[in-house]
C-alpha cells in the first residue's frame, strides 16, 4: 500500500542544510532533460540522490494555460465568494524565471528563496512552492496538482487590500491564491525535481511570478471598471499569443 502527502508554503523560509552547486554535477548529464545529482549534507546525515527533470512543452503548456484558465474564472466572477476582476492579464512562460525556479528546485528543500532578484533586472519575483510525497515508486506527478492546491485557498480569502496578519495566520493560507490571480504578475517560470529517501520519493514544484505579488497594501487585482470576459496582454508583454516560451 502507497502513502503519500502533500503541502505548500508561501511564507519566506531561510535555507538551513548547504547543497551541491550547479558547477558539481556530472558535466555530461548536465544539460539533459534530466539529471541526477547528490546532496551535500553534514557527515551525520546520509546523502540524498535527487533528480532533476527539464519540464516538457506539454507540462509548461499545462501550467501556464492551469494558471490563465483560473485567472479567467476570476475575471468572469465565476470563483464563489471572490468579485469579478476588471484588470486581469493574461501570464505567460519566462524562460528567466524558470531557470530560477529550476536552480532552486533542485536543491530538494522546502523552503523559499530569499532572493527576489533576477539577472536581467527587469522586476522582482515572487514564488510559490508544492511539495508532494508517496511511496508509490512508480507514480508521475501531474503539475496541475500543484495549481489546483494553490488556486483552493480562495475558499480562506477575503478580497481587499493585502494585510501581514494574513501572512502569519497559522490557521490558514492565501498566499499561494492570491499571486496566482495577482494582475500585475504577468510571468511565470517553474522547475521541479525529485527525491529519493528512506523508501518514499518527494516532487518539489517551485514557480517564480514577475512582477511579484502579495504587496502589502494592495489588493490582488482591481474590481471597478467595464465588466471583463477576456483576460488582457499585459505591460511589458510583447507577444500574448506567444504562452509558452521560445522552446514550445
């Protein structure tokens, strides 16, 4: 009999066990679609294999059409107990993003990236990260689980302007919702790895947005204006109908 698990987290979370950069892993298998590396934990605990998986067009298609067709559902008011958005953008794969989200992945933990930035400077990000276990050796994780986890937590939102005692509320989490539908975020990236231990394997799922949400003071996206049923190309967007990114 398999068991399995799963969580998400929001909140800012430090990094405590230091791990294999990018520059150890095997040269050849670095560029694959997916490749396998070894934690460097302390020498009282074992080392881990993780591996790392390049995500297929069909995964990123799922993922960036799992976030647009919920942001959809919020601009046509479809969502109960949320209002109809009258600014809602359309978001689109970012190969930058991704990559920061991939490095981070594959270090196996969960816990957020404390850097906000990234290299081309354009905006800072937000994340968002989905951990599932199972000791079902053979199962694949299908990423819309992922999405799905984070989009139910409207069901503990109340729409308004966001506040910190929201973030820090143990009771309940709206983080992850509330950048999925964030107007303003009109880029995501994911990475995802995998990690076998002790008889279980654990997917890591890491999704960068940019610009970033959950801005304290400002609400995720605006509720007065002409009804909309369509999501808009947002700023900075060149091309709406390009979702997916140059590789897909």
């Amino acid at each position: 009999m398999s068991t399995a698990e799963r969580h998400s987290r929001s909140l800012l979370q430090p990094a405590d066990v230091d791990f294999a950069s990018y520059a150890t892993c095997p040269l050849p298998n670095r560029f694959a679609d997916s490749y396998y590396c070894c934690l460097v934990t302390s020498v009282d605990k074992p080392h881990l294999v993780y591996k790392v998986t390049k995500l297929s067009c069909e995964q990123v298609q799922r993922l960036v059409e799992g976030h647009n067709s919920r942001r959809l559902r919020i601009a046509q008011g479809d969502v109960p107990g949320q209002p109809a958005a009258t600014d809602m953008t359309t978001m689109i794969w970012d190969e930058e993003l991704a990559m920061k989200a991939s490095r981070w992945a594959r270090r196996g933990q969960f816990n957020h990236n404390p850097d906000r930035t990234i290299d081309s400077g354009r905006f800072e990000t937000g994340e968002n990260l989905y951990i599932y276990r199972t000791t079902d050796e053979s199962y694949e994780l299908d990423v819309d689980q992922a999405l799905e986890d984070w989009f139910d937590e409207y069901k503990d939102f109340e729409y308004g302007p966001m506040t910190s005692d929201e973030f820090s509320d143990p009771d309940r989490q709206i983080g992850h919702y509330t950048q999925m539908v964030w107007s303003n975020s009109t880029f995501v990236g994911c990475g995802m790895s995998q990690t076998r231990k002790s008889g279980s394997t654990q997917f890591l799922v890491v999704c960068n947005y940019g610009p970033q949400g959950n801005i304290i003071g400002e609400p995720p996206y605006q509720t007065d204006g002409a009804e909309q049923y369509e999501l808009q190309c947002g700023a900075g967007v060149e091309d709406c109908d390009k979702k997916y990114g140059d590789e897909c």
